[in-house]
C-alpha cells in the first residue's frame, strides 16, 4: 500500500476548527490531491463525532476517485457528549464495538473500505484476541485493508501481536516531543515495517515560548537562508530524515501551508545540521 509521504489531518476541518463548509472542504481536498498529498487522517471523534460526516459528504460531491486517495481512520475512544449516552471517557475495543465504529465510518465517509484502520489509544482493558476477531472479520469482508494502532509502545504492540499483525503505529514525533526516538518505539516500525505516522510534526515551536524554542528559533533562522525554506518545512525536514521513513499527519486546513508542508519532502537536512538543531531543543550536546 502506498500513502502519500505527507498525510493531511482532518481534526481541525469541522467543528473542532476552521467549520469548513462543503465547498471549502471541495476545494481544500482538491488542492492536497493536486499538491500529491492524497492520504487523509481521520478519526470518529473528531467534531464530537461529526467531522468524518462533513468530510463525507464533500467527497461525495469532489469527483474525486476513490482509488486515488487513502483514508485512515481510528477508533476506541468513547466522550461524554450529547452525541452518545456515555457517562464517562473511556475506551472500547469489544469485537462488535470496533465493527460497528467502522461501519459508521463507512457511511459517514461516503467509502466502502478504509485504508487503514488504527485504534486509537491503548486501553487497559484490551483483549487481543477480541481486536482480532474484529480485524481479521473487517478485513475479510473488504471493509478494512489494513491494520494498525496509534499511541501504542512496543510492549502494548506486542501484546496485540499475540494474536494478530500490526502493520502501523501512529504516535506523537517531533523536535521538541522526541521520545518515541530514544524508548523503542520508532525501532520498533523500523524492525517490523510498520507504517509510521507522527501527529502533531511541529510540536509545540508555533505555540509556545521556552527557552528551547528561542534556541530553535536562532538555528531555523540559519538553516532558512541556508536551504531556502520556511521554519515549518524545516522543522518537517528534521522529522522525515529519520529513518523510520516517518509520514508525518499535517494538521493544518490552510493551503498555503500544506503545499509548503508537501515542499519539504525534498528538504535533505545534512546530517550536522540534524544534530545542531537536536542539541538547540535539549540545550546541551549528545552524550
């Protein structure tokens, strides 16, 4: 399965963000095919359950071909909205559960299958062989391609692997929110071929203020003039040369930032220049 090296995140489309109408979205999905991103990271919960729908609904209406894009989506997680009877957060991996959030998917996406399909975040209560149950029934009946988790460590994965593969692992990866590089988590997609994802690529650099992120600031304002690029795509630059061969789920819905986001795919950060900027987020040298 190919996906496109730059993934766009769908959180902030609907009501958790911009509220795109159907047009806007039309024209936003229109603009990443052109600019070959063609995978899209969805979630059931995102806009409390709605967004998957929106989406949907513009796709429908895109003429764009299915077999052109990729959709993954994830599931497991359970809020206390006015959408579902839940009296509290929780998680939930049953076998009929996880077909069930599927099949909503599905409809509301206005898809027969799903790329891939991840749970969302490990649940203490997860039972392996219960998720693949679920997963080995989705897969057969066409309506999942492939499988993976999101926010999962390789013990939790391998758990899971007991009874059945997981083929992706989507976490939290970026310059200043780097550990999944150092407890084994990266390894381990390396190891296994998984399909690794990293969500929020930028970390925290746009939104906050810390000594570290003035350290950065300083070393991007070099590196800028040096490749010609923009803090954001330098920032992405650092994350894709590991060789995890990591996708990172760009969450922006503005276009001029998912074209440049798309741009630094051909960004070769060398190699002293990835430890330099490494060295300005930890504020001292590699040991």
């Amino acid at each position: 399965m190919k996906y496109s090296r730059i993934i766009a995140g769908t959180m902030t489309w609907g009501k958790w963000g911009k509220q795109l109408a159907t047009n806007e979205m039309i024209a936003l999905m229109n603009h990443c095919v052109e600019n070959n991103i063609t995978t899209f990271d969805h979630a059931d919960i995102y806009g409390d359950y709605t967004t998957e729908a929106d989406f949907g609904k513009a796709f429908g209406k895109s003429g764009i071909k299915r077999e052109d894009i990729q959709f993954i989506s994830k599931c497991g997680i359970q809020f206390n909205v006015k959408e579902r009877s839940n009296r509290v957060k929780h998680y939930d991996y049953g076998k009929d559960y996880i077909i069930s959030s599927v099949e909503r998917s599905l409809k509301m996406l206005q898809t027969e299958y799903l790329d891939v399909l991840l749970l969302h975040r490990p649940s203490p209560l997860m039972d392996p062989s219960e998720i693949a149950e679920a997963i080995d029934e989705l897969k057969k009946s066409g309506k999942i391609r492939q499988f993976g988790v999101s926010n999962f460590t390789p013990s939790q994965i391998q758990l899971i692997e007991k009874d059945i593969q997981v083929e992706a692992n989507q976490v939290e990866f970026s310059l200043s929110s780097n550990g999944v590089m150092n407890d084994g988590t990266l390894d381990d997609c390396i190891t296994y071929n998984r399909l690794a994802m990293s969500w929020s690529p930028l970390g925290n650099y746009f939104r906050e203020e810390s000594k570290a992120n003035t350290r950065i600031k300083t070393v991007l304002g070099d590196l800028a003039k040096k490749y010609g690029a923009t803090e954001d795509q330098l920032l992405l630059a650092w994350i894709l040369k590991h060789p995890s061969k990591i996708h990172p789920v760009v969450g922006t819905a503005t276009p001029k930032r998912l074209k440049l986001g798309m741009e630094a795919v051909a960004i070769d950060l060398e190699l002293q220049d990835w430890f330099i900027l490494l060295e300005a987020n930890e504020g001292h040298e590699v040991a």
